[in-house]
C-alpha cells in the first residue's frame, strides 16, 4: 500500500504542474518516516518542499497555495500532530471554501499517518478522525487497502474543498486487495466525491448474518474476525469499507444491511462524538422500521496508547473484539 500511495504522489505531480507535496523530512534520500514521498523531490526538486517542523506553518503555506489556485498535499509526519494545525484546517481553510461570497476551490489534503500497533507509544499511536468530523468545508478520508490511491486523491483534489486523509500506519506495509482465500470483495458507487464503499463477503453481501462498518485501517482486522465467525459459528458477515468517511451517505448501504439481523461499526478511535455515532444515527434514522435491533458500536479503550505490544493490544481494538461484539448484536 505504501508503493501504491508513492506512485499516486508521483503521478499526481506529474499531471498537475500546478501541485506540490509540502512536510518535514520528506525529501530524498529519506523520503519520509514511512517513505511514502520516496523520489518525489528528485524527480519534482521545485515542487516537492522540506519544511521545518511547524505543523501549523506547514498546513498555513498548503491553504495559502490552495487559495490561490495550486494544489497541496501535505504530510503530517505523525497524526497526531495534526492538532497543531487544527486552527489552519478549521478556521482558514475550511472556511475559505465559502465565506468569500462566492465559492473558491481549496484544492488542499492534508496527510496523517495515524493509529496505533506499531508500538510508538501515546503521542504516535492516535486515531483522532472524529476530531474533524462534523466540520462544514472539510471532508475526511481514510486509506482503504480496496481502494485505489491514485483515485481517492484525484477525487479529494476535485472536491474543490480540504480534506484530511487518514492513512493507519499498519497499512503501509500490506498488500492491496488482500481479503483472503474464503471472501470476495468489490466495489459499490457511492455517488461522486471519491465516497465508494468497498464491500467483502462471501457469497452474497445482501445476505449476511450481520453488516460490519468500518474504515479502511480496520480491514484486516474484520476480515479475520469475519473468518472466525465463519468457521467457527457458522456466521456469515458483509464488511463495508467507505472512503470517505465525512460527508457519509449510509443511502448506498441499505441493500445490504436489511437483509442483515445486526449491524456493527468499528473503529479504532476511541468513543464519544465519533465517526461510528454518524453512522449509526444516519442507518437508525433511514431504516428504524427494519432494524432488529440497535447498530452496535466498537471502539477502543478509553485510554491513552501504550508503547508495550500487550498493552497496547489490550487497549486497542482486535479482530477478537470484533468478533465477540458480532455475537453479542446477534444474541436474542
């Protein structure tokens, strides 16, 4: 997934001469911390900026470029920096899209390589997509190992607004497309905007025991759990996997989940205000008449995110949590 979101920055830059790739330490030979903007400056030296550390100048100088007509992406070289620039992103940039008396494109995305298990500890392990969810201007998005890199920024960029792109870190080093030898898995239209939602299931997703939500840093985790159910319990489960997690539109779902005797969305941020309480309130509002029973929340421990692997396993989400909240929903 890394090589595949390296080769999207590349070709972005080269079909756009108006784009650049702004951040810290991402120039050659380093390329990054996670490489993902390995060979951009050789190959675009004027285009492609190192930066001191400053993530509020950082993001200040994208939304500047962006106003006047260029295209930015920045990389947040840890995610949870991302909250020093929560003023440029809320109150410059997102605003700047409207508030000029006629619409101005800010064609700006800001990178954040977020989530945990990789043992960085509490100030490198966040997953704080809910923090910007729910602002007007903004979209959020989050890497998906089902969707395609090149696509999702191309439709990022033409949203004419900024976006925030969560990329879990566990990804980078996986495959793309990989759902196993039991599970198949395609694509629906989610109506423009870079809002396709990738579904995996096993022989008919609009004929699953239970519906599982979640963005795309918590697909191998589903999977595997999804597995377990199978050959375990004989349950079957649909996962939707949305690119755009804000705006969300639960309207291309519904096939899928009427058929289902439970719903369940995970992620790894933890509860409270989130991304998942948007889905669900959207799916209770548009199908309370068919619902069974109550859509099913799963989040992490409410805590800060430990550096040792076993407490850090203990306070983040795990296959096996997704696993027993689908029999817990499912239970009469």
């Amino acid at each position: 997934m890394g090589e595949n979101l390296n080769a999207a920055l590349h070709g972005l830059l080269e079909s756009d001469p108006s784009a650049y790739v702004i951040g810290e330490d991402i120039l050659d030979p380093y390329g990054g911390a996670f490489k993902i903007t390995k060979g951009l400056s050789s190959r675009f030296p004027d285009r492609v900026l190192g930066t001191p550390i400053s993530e509020s100048g950082i993001t200040g100088l994208a939304a500047g470029l962006a106003l006047c007509g260029d295209a930015a992406v920045v990389e947040i070289m840890f995610g949870d920096f991302v909250a020093l620039a929560f003023d440029q992103i809320v109150n410059f940039a997102a605003k700047s899209v409207t508030m000029y008396g006629s619409r101005v494109p800010i064609r700006m995305v800001v990178r954040c390589p977020t989530g945990g298990g990789r043992g960085y500890g509490p100030t490198h392990s966040q997953s704080l997509q809910k923090h910007f969810v729910g602002v007007p201007g903004l979209s959020v998005y989050e890497m998906s190992p089902l969707h395609d890199n090149r696509a999702v920024l191309d439709a990022m960029l033409a949203s004419g607004g900024p976006c925030v792109f969560f990329e879990d870190k566990i990804l980078y080093t996986r495959r793309m497309n990989d759902v196993g030898d039991l599970f198949r898995h395609d694509v629906v239209p989610g109506g423009g905007g870079g809002a396709d939602v990738a579904r995996v299931f096993l022989d008919d997703p609009e004929a699953a025991d239970c519906v599982i939500i979640a963005p795309g840093g918590m697909v191998d985790r589903a999977v595997r759990a999804m597995r377990g159910l199978l050959l375990e319990q004989e349950v079957t489960c649909c996962l939707l996997v949305p690119s755009r997690l804000y705006p969300f539109d639960a309207e291309p779902l519904l096939p899928a989940l009427r058929g289902a005797r439970a719903v369940l969305v995970a992620e790894e941020g933890t509860a409270g205000g989130t991304w998942g309480s948007e889905v669900a309130h959207q799916i209770h509002r548009l199908m309370w008449k068919d619902l069974r029973r109550p859509v099913a929340l799963v989040s992490s421990a409410d805590s800060v995110i430990p550096t040792a692997a076993h407490l850090e396993r203990a306070v983040l989400v795990q296959d096996s949590t997704i696993h027993d909240a689908v029999l817990e929903a499912l239970r009469d």
